[in-house]
C-alpha cells in the first residue's frame, strides 16, 4: 500500500473503531456472548456487574491500541472477522488496567474519558472485580477465534506477556514505586500493550517470527512515544481535552518524564521518538503507511 492519505486514513479509522465498538457492544449486552453462557437466573443476578463492566469496556477511548493491530493485520476494517475480535481483546485488557490504574489505592483518580472513574460509580470493590473480569474474558475472546490453533496460541502468548509482570503490571508496578527508571516504566507499563498490538496483527497477518518481532519493537516504541506525550499533557493540558483530571502527577508527586525532564526536553524527546517511529513503521507491510499515520496521530495530540 502507498502512503495513507488522511482522508483514507480517516475513513478507515472510523471504520475499524466502529468495528470494535461493535464487536465490545454486542459481547457485553444482555443477549450477547457472554450473558448467554451463564443460566438465566445467575445473569439476572450479575446485571449489575455486567452493567459496570459495559460501563469501561464501552466507553469512549481512542481505541489506539485496537488501530494499531488492525493495521499492522492489514484489516480494511470490516466489522467482523478475528482481526476485529482480537483487537477487541487487547481493548478489554487496556480497559481493565485503566480501571485499576484509576483506584484509590493506585492513581486515585476521579475522571476517565471525561466520565467519573469506575469506582466512583461503582464503588471500589466493584471496580476491582470490573478489571479482573475484563483481563479473564480477554483471553476467552483469543480462544474463540475463527483462526488457525496455532495462531491463537501465539496471541495469547503475546498477550498474556504483555499485559502481565514482565509487561504492562511490571511496569505499573515500577510507577507506584516512584522508579527513576522513567524510560523502562514507559516500556513496561505502555510499551508492552502498544507492542503487543502490533505483534498480534502480524500474527494474524501470518508474518514470520522475525517480522512480528519487529512490527513487535515498533509498536513497543510507540508506547514510549504515546507515554511521553501523555505525560506531557497531564502537566499542560486541560481536563477537557484529555478526558482526564488534569495535574495529577505533579500533585501526587509522581516521577514522570516532565518531572523528570522538563517541558521543553519532553517536546524534544517527543520529536526524536516520533521520528524512530516512523522510520520503524515505514520498513513494515502491509501495514507500514497506517502505522506511520498512527505515529503522526499521537504525536500531534502533544499540539
Ligand atoms: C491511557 O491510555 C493510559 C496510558 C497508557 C497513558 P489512552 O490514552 O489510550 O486511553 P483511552 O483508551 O483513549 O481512554
Ligand atoms: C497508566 O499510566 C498506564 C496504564 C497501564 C494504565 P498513567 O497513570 O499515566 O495513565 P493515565 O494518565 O491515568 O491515563
Ligand atoms: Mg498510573
Ligand atoms: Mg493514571
Ligand atoms: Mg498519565
């Protein structure tokens, strides 16, 4: 594919975020998937759980990290289909680590996607509960896949790696810390679900090992790009443009790249990443043009 216009790319973005909003709405419904699993009685029963765990699933986010594995599958973005499911997938586990990110007892956050946080409506152990099922029925999303078994295995490795101790909860972990390792908790907490989406859409896309490794290193470089830039806004940027209480680090004394850095050093270190990115994803097919356009995407949100 030749480079992506921004009207093209435009038009396939909102394509394949319908797909998986879609896709997130129907699992989560009442008469959907997972409801119809459970005896009649037990679901009435949950609703209330189910209820709080559409209230995360489906709010509105970027959906970054489903893009980029759809891109990088080379997806045109159809509703349907395992690219679609598994992008999904990968949404619940970022859903999930948002909730539990925002608990008290982590970042204790009152706003998220301009909505109150989910333990401020659902109260704390709901929220909990909410995180721990959107991380089970991810994995339970992979094993239904319409793709080849080994195929499926290879996701749930990538995932599984990815959201756990050495990836995305390694990396939480290391922030809650107050780690001076600022670069490995942007690799660790952000990198390894952004490098995971892109390793999943090479999978699905059937690429060698080598291939997925890298479209796995340029997604995991996006990650860092993606948290420089929201650290970034965090210490500039209004509540009503990121959806999010805005100031937070500073005032809970959080060691970020700005704290750590400077505003004006972010910017830069932004530009450099940007362009790593782009030279990465520039070298990948099919889904290098997408990619490049993602890069541009998160860049562009630093203003
Ligand atoms: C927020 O991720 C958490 C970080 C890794 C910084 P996003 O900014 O992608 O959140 P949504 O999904 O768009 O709400
Ligand atoms: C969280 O980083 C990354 C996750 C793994 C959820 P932040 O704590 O900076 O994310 P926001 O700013 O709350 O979205
Ligand atoms: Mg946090
Ligand atoms: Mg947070
Ligand atoms: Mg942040």
């Amino acid at each position: 594919m030749a480079a992506a216009t921004d009207t093209e790319f435009a038009a396939w973005a909102a394509s394949a975020r319908a797909g998986v909003d879609g896709f997130l709405e129907d699992w989560w419904s009442p008469a959907g998937p997972w409801s119809r699993e459970l005896d009649r009685q037990v679901a009435s029963h949950l609703e209330g759980l189910r209820s709080a765990i559409t209230y995360s699933a489906c709010a509105p986010g970027k959906r970054i990290r489903p893009l980029v594995l759809l891109a990088a599958a080379g997806d045109e973005g159809g509703t349907a289909g395992a690219a679609v499911q598994a992008a999904a997938a990968l949404e619940c586990i970022h859903a999930y680590s948002l909730v539990h990110d925002d608990l008290p007892a982590m970042d204790d956050d009152d706003l998220r996607r301009g909505r109150p946080t989910s333990h401020r409506v659902h109260g704390e152990a709901t929220a909990i509960l909410v995180g721990d099922a959107l991380q089970a029925e991810a994995f339970a999303m992979l094993a239904t896949l319409d793709a080849p078994a080994h195929a499926i295995a290879d996701l749930v490795r990538v995932l599984a790696r990815a959201a756990g101790a050495g990836g995305m909860v390694g990396g939480q972990q290391l922030d809650v810390e107050g780690s001076p390792h600022v670069a490995d908790v942007h690799r660790l907490k952000t990198g390894a679900l952004l490098g995971a989406a892109a390793r999943m859409g090479s999978v699905l896309a059937g690429h060698d090992p080598a291939t997925q490794e890298l479209h796995g290193h340029c997604g995991s470089e996006l990650g860092t790009l993606f948290q420089l830039v929201d650290d970034l806004l965090d210490a500039v940027a209004s509540s009503d443009r990121t959806g999010k209480s805005a100031g937070t680090d500073e005032r809970r004394g959080r060691r970020t790249a700005v704290s750590t850095h400077g505003v004006a050093e972010v910017r830069s270190a932004v530009e450099r990443q940007h362009a790593r990115c782009r030279r990465l994803a520039q070298d990948l097919h099919p889904g290098g043009p997408r990619l490049a356009v993602i890069c541009d995407v998160v860049r562009d949100r630093a203003g």
